[in-house]
C-alpha cells in the first residue's frame, strides 16, 4: 500500500484531474527515489507521464517533492499509531497488528532511502516528534501488559520495520509476503512465549539466485 495523500473523492471537474494529476505525481516520486534518491526528476515526469513544466508547476525543486513523499509518510504512519492507540483488542494484539500496517504501508523505506538527502522543515520536525511521543505511548502500553521481554526498547520498533522495508525479493506481491514472514519472526523475538506461525513459504535458493541475472 503506498504512503501517499488520500484525494476527496467527490472534487469537482478541474479540481479532480489536478487531483489525480498531483496523486500520479506522488506515486511515480515515491517508485522513482525509494529506488533511487539520486534520480533527477525528469525521471518522475517520464513515470508519471506528465510534463516536466506540470512537474515543476507543483513542486519548484526536487527538495520540495522529497519533504511532501516523507510529510505523506509521517501523516500515514500517525493516523496507524493513532488507530492502534484506540485499539481496544489485548494490547499486544494491537501492537502487532500496527506493525503489520505500518510494514504494508511501507512508509519505512522512505525513512531508509531519503533520511540526510533533503533539509526537513520546521512542521517535519513537529510531526516526527508526534510519531515519536505516539510510539512511546503504545510501546509503554504493551511493556505495562508484561507482553514484550523486559529489554526491548521503543527504538526497536523502528529498526524492525526498516528492517523488514529492506527485503525484495521478486515483485512486488512476493517481496509483501516475504516482509510479513519475518516481520512476523522479529516480533516473536520481540514478544514473550507463544510464537505465532510464519506467513507465506520461505524464500527459495533460485528466488536468491534471480537477483544476479541480467
């Protein structure tokens, strides 16, 4: 699932295509420099399919198009926290299903290829320091339920899901299952007894052997 803004559905004529036109924009940014960050933005404009003038009428430097993909990825990921706060579920329950969400919407892999390649903002900072006090407050829970070993801290939970951002393997669909599988094994070493099953068969030796054909 893409960690982009979510448009109104009902805007009128002109209104949606510029919509649309912004949402294609973003999607073609967040494929382009998750894969490569050094991408000049001819490279979203030929994805997205649209003029490099359209392009630059929406976002005047590369830099701004960097801070509008991780404002998206940031707002993503504190409406998940939010949700799982509100979570009445056990709460190691809903700790786990925030970070099975939070690994789907993949907004860690923007954190891990855009991290010190553009100058945050003032309110990017503000919205990083929401995250941050929102990942205490669900971390404390679960530690408070006796539901997560005793040395674990909240930064782990970051560094799993960046973890688990960094696996692909095959397409899309494939490199999905393969995050779940061990996102699903971290958070086993995470949580106290009762490992859950693994999702998805494991990665084959020829899947491995795939990346180094031309």
């Amino acid at each position: 699932m893409e960690c982009v803004r979510q448009q109104p559905a009902s805007l009128p004529g002109r209104q949606a295509e510029a919509a649309r036109n912004d949402q294609r924009i973003l999607d073609a940014a967040r494929a382009v420099f998750v894969a490569d960050p050094s991408a000049p933005v001819s490279e979203v404009a030929k994805r997205a399919g649209v003029g490099i003038a359209a392009l630059y009428r929406r976002y005047p430097s590369k830099e701004d198009m960097l801070r509008t993909l991780c404002r998206d990825g940031l707002h993503r990921y504190i409406a998940e926290i939010e949700a799982a706060l509100a979570d009445q579920r056990d709460p190691w329950t809903a700790f786990a299903a925030f970070m099975h969400r939070a690994a789907a919407a993949d907004t860690n892999s923007l954190t891990q290829r855009l991290a010190g390649t553009f100058t945050p903002t003032e309110d990017l900072y503000r919205d990083g320091e929401r995250a941050q006090e929102l990942n205490v407050a669900l971390f404390e829970r679960v530690r408070a339920a006796g539901a997560i070993r005793p040395d674990a801290v909240v930064g782990d939970m970051g560094w799993v899901l960046e973890m688990v951002a960094s696996v692909r393997l095959g397409g899309p669909e494939r490199s999905s299952q393969l995050r779940e599988r061990y996102l699903t094994l971290m958070l086993d070493g995470l949580r106290t007894p009762e490992p859950a099953a693994l999702p998805g068969p494991p990665p084959t030796w020829a899947e491995y052997g795939e990346r180094w054909e031309t």
